[in-house]
C-alpha cells in the first residue's frame, strides 16, 4: 500500500521502490509471555469486550465505530463494552462523549482507558473477544499485528495496508459504511463457528511478518 502511494502520489518509478514490510515485537507481543495479571492493572474491565486501541485523530475513523456499535441489538452492547485504549487528547474525549450521547450510548458501556503500557497493552489483546480497527488510511497498521500475535480475533477496514495485514477477506468492512461494520461485529459476536475460522486464519497470518524477514529483504536490496 505505502509502494503504491509512492508511486502515485510522488511520481517515483515502481521498480526503485522495494517494500521491505514491517513487524511488531514478538517477544512482547505474544499468547505466551507472562504478563499482568487483572488485580495489577490500573483498570477494571467486567466481562468480554470488543477492543480498539490507537489515536483519536479523524483518520481513525472511531466516529462510525461508535454508530456501528450502537446498533448492535441491545443484549450484545450489553454483554460486550467497547474498550478504546489510547492517548486521548481533551477534544477528542469530548467529542467521544458527545457521539456516545448523539446515538444513546450509556457511557458504562463504552469505557476510555487513555494511555495503557505495553504490559496492560498485552493485556487488553489477549482478554478482548474482538479487536475491530476502523482506521481509513495507515501506513502498516502496527496495532493490528500486535493483536493477532497476542491470539485475539481481528476485523478491520478493507482499504489501505489493512487488508495485507489481516489476509482475510471475511474479516474486513467498508469503514465508510456504518452497516458494513457493525455487520460483521455482529456476525463474530454470534457466529462461534464464523470467529474460530477467522481466530485459525490470522494464527496462519502472522507467520508472514517478522525483522528478520525485513532485515534480509533490506540486506538483498543493499547488495544488488
């Protein structure tokens, strides 16, 4: 996707771009690796929930997450919250709220962690029954990556670099679409068959990222 943004958007020639991709750290960001238990947190979080975590910048498309969210039947709001991890700044915290309140969001249900760390992050990726990221445009999409190495179940948008890392075309939504999205919410939510089959599909996926590979095609461009 960035290949192709170079090609078209700085007028460079394709064959003197090399897409040496991207990774994430596999030794944190992993199903195996200790991490914190719920009593260390600095949070509290009852029951399953669907994750997003990342910026709140209008790219990011959180707007039509929280639409798509609440429409969702009223027994699936309330058994899944939506948990938003991230930095947020004061402005986009409150235009959060006033979305939550535009579409009768009970705010319980849809909880503002702010920064988490890295250990807490881990947390929140193996605990989360659906990570769903909405984004219009990433350069990789880093925190997707991230969440399939940890062994959670991945939706997200089928524009821009997303839909490489996610390699499944049943996992990804239209994300200028609100009924696309919370569509396919809905069907991981109560589709157990549909989510394992996704939950086996991403554990394949991840295999395809690593520094190492990146390193080597970096090391193979240098010598020719």
């Amino acid at each position: 996707s960035a290949l192709r943004e170079g090609v078209e958007y700085l007028g460079i020639s394709e064959n003197k771009i090399t897409n040496i991709s991207s990774a994430c750290d596999t030794k944190k960001f992993c199903e195996t690796k200790d991490t914190l238990d719920s009593s260390k947190n600095n949070f509290s979080i009852g029951g399953d929930f669907i994750l997003y975590t990342g910026a709140g910048d209008p790219r990011k498309n959180l707007y039509r997450l929280l639409e798509a969210y609440s429409l969702l039947p009223p027994n699936l709001i309330c058994k899944y919250k939506l948990v938003l991890a991230g930095k947020l700044i004061p402005e986009e915290i409150d235009l959060i709220l006033r979305i939550c309140k535009q579409f009768n969001l009970p705010k319980d249900y849809v909880i503002l962690l702010g920064f988490v760390s890295d250990e807490e992050l881990v947390y929140l990726y193996r605990k989360c029954y659906l990570f769903v990221f909405p984004s219009f445009h990433e350069g990789f999409g880093l925190p997707v990556l991230e969440a399939i190495n940890c062994g959670a179940v991945v939706i997200g948008s089928n524009i821009s670099s997303i839909p490489e890392i996610i390699n499944s075309q049943n996992a990804l939504f239209n994300p200028y679409d609100v009924n696309s999205i919370k569509f396919l919410i809905e069907k991981v939510l109560t589709n157990y068959k549909f989510y394992e089959d996704l939950r086996l599909t991403q554990e394949k996926s991840k295999y395809k990222f690593s520094w190492d590979k990146t390193a080597t095609l970096l090391q193979k461009k240098l010598l020719e």
